[in-house]
C-alpha cells in the first residue's frame, strides 16, 4: 500500500500559553481544523503540557490524530519543538526536564497572559502558576539530548523569525542532531537552505504558530502516511520506504508540494 497525504499542523498554542487566546480550547480549535480539512494536529505550548491529554481526548473523539508535543525556550532564546510518541512519554520528559529547570516565580497574568489549564470538555480546571513565558535554565544542546534520549523529535522552531538558532546563535552547530527543522515562511526557505543548512538532510516542517482561532489556516504541511496512526508520523520524520512530509507555498487547492522529503533530492541538491 503506497502512502497517502494526510495535512497537518504540528504548532498551535492553546490558551494555556501565556500569549495564546482564551478561546484557544479543544472544541474552538477542533472545529476550525475540521473546516480546514486538517488530519492531524499538535498543540505546543510554551513550556508546559497541560492541556495535552485534554486535546488528545477531544481529538480522538473527533476523529484526528493528535500529536503530543511543546515548544520549549532554551537559555539561549531559542524556541525548541518536541513531539513525543505518546503522552505519558511527554509528561515524563516534563516532569524530568522542563519543571526542574523553570525560571522560578509565579506568572502575573495582568504582564504576561493568563496560563488555564482546561478540562476536555473546554471548561477552565485551573491556571499554570509557574514562569512559562521566560527561558528554561537549560541549554539547547541538552534540552535536544534529552527529548532525543526519550524516544522524541527535536525541531528547531520557526527558522525565520526571532528566537530562532539562527536569530539567537547565528548558525546552526554542525554537531547538532535533530529530526527536523520548522520554517515559518515557506518562500524565505531557499534563502535559509543556501546559508545555514547546506549539508543538513533533515526534513522541513511548516505550521501556522497559531495564538488565536483566526491564525488557523490552510495547512502548508501534508505527511504521507500508510496509516493515519501516530507511529507513522515518526516514520514519516525518517523518511522510510514512501512515507514523508511535503510543505506548499500557499493553500492546497492552489498549490502543488514544493518540496519533498524522504524519498528522491529536494530540488536545492
Ligand atoms: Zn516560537
Ligand atoms: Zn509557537
């Protein structure tokens, strides 16, 4: 059986991130997705997991796939995806590797956002009390080691805007292993490619960084699955046999893929 695409979005913030919107709930974010034709999705929230079981309820019970992941801020203000092969391997990299290393103090939320933390019916169970919007007192290295460590993907955030590696650091260590690389922006890609990923194999992966319901758009992202089950999204970050991941400039209904990953050259090579 040969792959078939399936769109996806593997960063959206719910309304637990401090800088995302109240309404950021599992049927709010569900329901726009569904109007999108959107099979699978992740929420990635700043620095917390939270809602992450809630979304992953509601999800299967709508019928889409989702994805356990986070977006972490290293010391360095670089913005670090995660996605994990299941929840409870999610919350055991939390428990071990973003709490202990928190910026200690509690959350103004007049300053920074409010953090709630909601109940799979979308009804507010409580609020995150701890610092999400500032840097984890761990470096990137580390932080990617350790997701890596615990069967997890590590993706360097939204290259092209700020607290990227290349914002923060200027160039990407050639000794960094990761499973992917997030652009933002598909048409700054070829740009990027030339000047810091030249002998990089990684696949590119393109979300909309949703904060609010209306960010949500057309997916610029579709995996090629066999199955629409999570082992083959991680299956799909490898590139086995036909599975991959292809990213459009604009809408599906527009656009062929512009690039393909996983099988055959990306037209840059
Ligand atoms: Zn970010
Ligand atoms: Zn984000």
């Amino acid at each position: 059986m040969s792959a078939q695409p399936y769109f996806a979005d593997l960063h959206i913030h719910s309304c637990l991130s401090p800088c995302g919107g109240e309404d950021m709930t599992p049927s709010n974010i569900v329901k726009k997705l569904k109007m999108l034709d959107v099979n699978i999705f992740s929420i990635a929230d700043h620095n917390s997991c939270g809602n992450s079981k809630a979304f992953s309820i509601y999800a299967e019970n709508e019928g889409l796939l989702f994805v356990p992941g986070i977006e972490l801020q290293t010391t360095e203000e670089v913005h670090l995806l995660g996605y994990f092969p299941n929840i409870h391997t999610l919350e055991e990299f939390y428990e071990n590797s973003v709490l202990p290393f928190l910026t200690p103090g509690k959350n103004d939320p007049e300053t920074f956002g409010k953090q709630i933390i909601i109940s799979q019916s979308g009804k507010v169970k409580d609020e995150d009390e701890n610092l999400l919007s500032l840097s984890l007192m761990i470096e990137l290295d580390e932080l990617i080691e350790r997701i890596r460590a615990i069967g997890g993907l590590a993706v360097p955030a939204h290259l092209d805007k700020n607290f990227s590696i290349i914002s923060q650091l200027a160039f990407i260590p050639p000794y960094l292993k990761v499973d992917a690389f997030e652009i933002y922006m598909i048409d700054k890609l070829q740009k990027i490619k030339k000047e810091y990923l030249q002998n990089r194999k990684e696949p590119i992966i393109s979300s909309s960084d949703a904060h609010h319901p209306h960010h949500l758009i057309k997916p610029k992202m579709r995996f090629w699955l066999k199955r629409l089950v999570l082992g083959e999204i991680f299956e799909a970050f490898k590139g086995s046999e036909d599975r991959r991941i292809t990213i459009s400039q604009t809408t599906y209904s527009k656009a062929k893929p512009s690039f393909s990953y996983g099988q055959g050259k990306a037209p840059w090579e």
